[in-house]
C-alpha cells in the first residue's frame, strides 16, 4: 500500500465514516430546512410540450460471444430514428497478432480485404500528421458523456448524459484561468424496446434507477435537462493543464517528440508499474495505451505528435481495430482497443467490482481525429451487473475540440 | 436525501474547517437545498458538497478555517493516539498519524482534493463537479496533490511553524 491516496484513505479518521446522525441533529436540521419557502421551479419546458426522449444507444446487439473477443459493439444513432438492432452495424475487428505484418491485407470469407491493425492506424497516422497546424489563445472542447444505469425495480436500461464545454488559456501565469461549463442533458431510454419498458412504467420524468455497492442508496434521473454550472480554476504551478502520466503545460504538450520511439520513452518516463488512477498493477502496454488514448483524445498537440502517438499505437502488441464503429452520436469511425483486463481499470466503480471493462477510442481514419472513448463491457459485474457483454457501459465524445481565439463568455 | 447525505456533507466540512462549525454550515448547506428542491440533481451527492463548499467559503473566512482544521487534526491525532494505550497497534497508529501530520502540511486546495477522493469516494468525474472544474484539470490538480501528499510523508520534518506545533503534540 505505497499509493499515497490508498495510505490516506485508511488513515480516515473514523468518525468521518458512515455513523448515523443523531436524532436531536436530525430533527434541529430538517425543521430549519423545512421552515423555509421552497423556490418556484425556474424555467421548465410545459408539460404538453416535452420532447419524447429519443433513443440514444443501442445495446448489447451484437452476439455476445463475438462481442468479448472482438469487442465489435454495436451503437446505434441519435439521428431521430434509431435504427432496428438487424440493421445496426456491428463492426469488424481485426487484431495485430492476426494479422501479419508481412501481409497487409487479407481478404476474408465474405469477400471484403481486412486491413491489419497496424495498417489502420499508420494510415491514420499520416492523415493526422497532415493536419493543420493551428494555435490560439484558447483551446476549445466540447464534450458530451454518457453513462448506462438500469431502472430500479423495472426492466430497462437509461443513459444519463452530461454536457461539458472547456477552455484552456495558451497563455500561463498565476492570473491565467481554465474555464468549464457542465450541464446534466438529463437521461433517457437507451434503446426503442427501452422506452417501450419506461413507458410502460408510465413514463416517469424522474427515473429511479439502481446504484450498484451502496446498500439502500436511491438515485433518480431527471429527464429534463438541468442548469449549465460554470466554473474557473487557476493553472497548477501557473501553467499545468492536462494530466499525461505526470502534469503538463501546453508548451510541453507542443514539445512532444514527435518520433514514436522518443514519445514512447518520454511518456514511460512517468510508467511506475501501476494503474492511472490506482495503485493496482498495469503493464506497462496498457498504460501506455491509456495515456495515449487522452493524448489523442482532447489535448492541444500538433499533427504531428498525433501521427507520432497513432505510430506508437501501431506498435504495441496486443491492438486491436475494429473498423465501421458508430459512436454515441451516430458518428462513423474506427475504434482502437488493446487486450488486457487491467487495461479497463479507471472504468470500475466500486473495490471489489469483479466486472471487467475495456476501454476504447473511436477516431475517424480520414483525419485521424478522436471522436469518442468508451468502455464496453467485457465480463458484467458492479455497476455494470446485468448489461450485455459487448454494451457501451460510458462513453466520452469529441463534438468539438481545436484552438479558437474566442474565450469563454463571462 | 438529508439521511443519504448529512453526514458525508458533515464529514466533507469537518475535514475543511473542524467541528466547530460544522454542524452550522450543515444546517445551511440543507436550508438551501431544501428552497431550491426542484433544482437538486440525481445524485444529490456532489451538488450538496458544492453547495456546502460555498457556504463554508461565504461564512467562515480562510485564516479561521486553516486554525479550524488544525484544531480539528489534534483532536484526530489525541483519538488515534488513545488507540495506543489501548491496544497494541503501535505500527498501525504511527502510520496513520504520519499520514495525518503529511496532509496538515499540504495547502488547502490540495487537501480538499485528497480529502473528496480518499475519504468521499467520489470519483474524478464528480468531485470536478463538486470542485466546478472539468475532469480534465481535476485529474491535474488530484496528481499535484498526491505528489505532494507523497512528498510530505516521506519527509515528516518540516520547518513550517504550524507544523513543528503539531509535532510537539506528537511527541
């Protein structure tokens, strides 16, 4: 137990734990509260005109078994109407060890030529080193991410989505601010035979919903969506502002070697044998892979560093690629995966989760630019105890990501 | 909600500013929540350290809140140490208060940090929510504050005057 964090938390002082509140408290407390005029609910949509929450997800529609090995999910879009599970694409994975480097293309049964992993991802590793180069005074993104719950005591399964806009100063110093807006989009029915359920349910606007590890705690998803919560932050140390195995600023992320050896032996600079987020052990391809894919996914490097961090991935053993992928948004790509259980660590919920997930980036090939990560279940388990292996369990997507000289709307 | 909540709210504004004024900000942080029911989020959780974080922040000024807590500290450090006389866990008790004496030193921000992911379990996701930063910068700050936290148990000794009071109690 070396993780400072793991030392810190067993040294809780233990009247800080789950004792109960008196009864003299309880009841001093709740009278104040309730003593009080409660605030008119602010601007809500009328009731006769709330939109029907759409479909936003399918799940688990590709046969489970193949979905393990090859993690092809399916996902279907939110173009209005979602697609029947028979017609969702399910995607076609190909692995390095599969395929050998000699051959780079072999065709397969039904006739279509499989590229190998690692030809994939060269190919997308030129496309982005061809990108512009651009900088401003702010870098921009926008993201929207998506969690899976099942409804309690009901048969169907939501996705709660989130809304997060950020900025990020170019400039440093102690005066400099990293500026974010989050807003909850509410959540909604994942797949039609979802909404089906809910409605069933008689379509409740709050959805109670199941929290996995926590005895008797009662979670309820708005439908609506909530307000936008604005916040600013002033830079680690003045100038840090992405985590990439260790803190950096957007100098050193412009500094990246862009050669995939020098990258790699940077970014392993800061490996030490663990997880990102714990102290459980990951090897040191699946942490690179990890870094990597934040890397790739919304940090302000050049094109060519990218196309440096697609040729590092390319080199890994273990990569897999699974080709025509829809993200959450309906956006098609090529999603990047690597083999290993402990690859999936952050994705857990609670310690003794026995679920295993694995984490993916979807980018599109054309420009080699992130779109979304995701992490799909391979075995169910916490919080994801009862979902479909192969099921999108959370997933981050891209909307917008670049340099803009526009900062943040005081 | 309250009986979900208060006292991991209560245990978030100990850990901030001591006892003393906890059950105060307590009762506040659920006044507030209870006028502005409609706009409470699903989980409830982090919005209400938000809204505790901000009374704490309005009512009770910064040097107080740094005296609070160091109060606050000896008192964990007397119970921990009382743990001694009464059972033979001497390792276990030098550990935690190494642990404790390391997070009095940190700065404020760093401590609160450590404190919402170690002792309220939140993850990065929500305690950025609680804080009003993106996942991004949290990730950030959380690698700075356990760098620190790192640093400072492995070098108990430090020449800050606070501290070298609370080593004194120590001995």
């Amino acid at each position: 137990m070396n993780d400072p964090i793991d030392r810190l938390r067993a040294a809780r002082p233990a009247h800080l734990g789950d004792t109960p509140v008196d009864e003299r408290t309880r009841a001093a407390e709740l009278t104040r509260a309730m003593a009080q005029p409660r605030q008119e609910r602010r601007t809500r949509r009328a009731p006769g005109r709330r939109t029907i929450a759409r479909p936003a997800w399918g799940l688990g529609l590709a046969g489970a078994a193949a979905a393990v090995t090859a993690v092809a999910v399916a996902v279907t879009g939110t173009g209005g109407t979602a697609p029947s599970p028979s017609t969702a694409r399910t995607g076609q994975a190909v692995s390095a060890s599969e395929s050998p480097e000699s051959s780079p293309g072999r065709t397969a049964p039904d006739g279509q030529v499989r590229l190998s992993a690692r030809t994939v991802l060269l190919a997308a590793a030129h496309r982005a080193a061809g990108q512009p180069d651009e900088t401003g005074a702010w870098w921009h993104t926008v993201s929207v991410s998506r969690t899976l719950f099942r409804a309690e005591g009901a048969d169907y399964t939501v996705v709660d989505r989130q809304r997060t806009e950020s900025w990020t100063p170019s400039a440093t110093g102690p005066d400099q601010r990293q500026h974010s807006g989050s807003q909850s989009l509410g959540a909604q029915p994942a797949t039609p035979e979802d909404e089906a359920a809910w409605r069933e349910a008689g379509a409740p606007a709050e959805i109670p919903v199941v929290v996995p590890g926590k005895k008797g705690a009662k979670l309820s998803l708005p439908t609506g969506p909530g307000e936008v919560q604005k916040g600013q932050a002033p830079l680690p140390d003045g100038d840090k502002v992405f985590w990439l195995g260790r803190n950096v600023s957007v100098r050193d992320l412009r500094a990246l070697p862009s050669e995939p050896g020098a990258l790699k032996a940077w970014l392993l600079r800061s490996y030490k044998g663990h997880g990102t987020e714990s102290s459980a052990p990951m090897s040191r391809d699946a942490w690179l892979f990890t870094v990597t894919t934040g890397l790739i996914a919304d940090m302000p490097v050049t094109p060519e560093v990218r196309g440096a961090a697609f040729r590092m991935l390319a080199g890994l053993a273990s990569i897999e690629v699974t080709r025509d992928v829809t993200d959450a948004e309906g956006r098609a790509g090529t999603a990047v995966t690597i083999d290993g259980p402990e690859a999936s660590a952050m994705g857990k919920a609670a310690a003794g989760d026995d679920g295993v997930l694995r984490t993916r980036l979807i980018f599109d090939e054309e420009t080699g630019r992130a779109l979304a990560t995701e992490n799909v279940v391979v075995r169910p388990g916490g919080a994801q105890a009862g979902m479909e292996p192969g099921t999108v369990w959370n997933s981050d997507v891209t909307l917008e990501s670049g340099w803009t000289d526009d900062g943040p709307a005081s | 909600m309250y009986d979900e909540c208060r006292q991991r709210v209560w245990a978030y504004v100990v850990s901030r500013a001591g006892r003393q004024v906890a059950d105060e900000v307590v009762s506040e942080t659920f006044a507030i929540a209870w006028r502005r029911l409609e706009d409470v989020p699903e989980p409830a959780l982090p919005w209400l350290l938000g809204v505790a974080r901000n009374v704490l922040r309005d009512t009770v000024r910064a040097e107080a809140r740094r005296e609070a807590f160091g109060a606050e500290l000896r008192a964990w450090i007397a119970a921990t140490g009382d743990g001694v006389r009464r059972a033979d866990v001497a390792d276990e008790v030098t550990e935690r208060l190494g642990v404790l004496a390391a997070l009095a030193e940190l700065p404020e921000d760093d401590r609160e940090i450590l404190v919402l992911v170690a002792w309220q379990g939140l993850s990065p996701r929500d305690a950025a929510r609680v804080i009003g930063c993106s996942q991004a910068t949290f990730r950030v700050r959380l690698h700075r504050a356990r760098k620190r936290l790192g640093r400072a148990m492995e070098n108990p000794v430090s020449p800050r005057p606070r501290v070298r009071n609370l080593s004194e109690e120590l001995s």
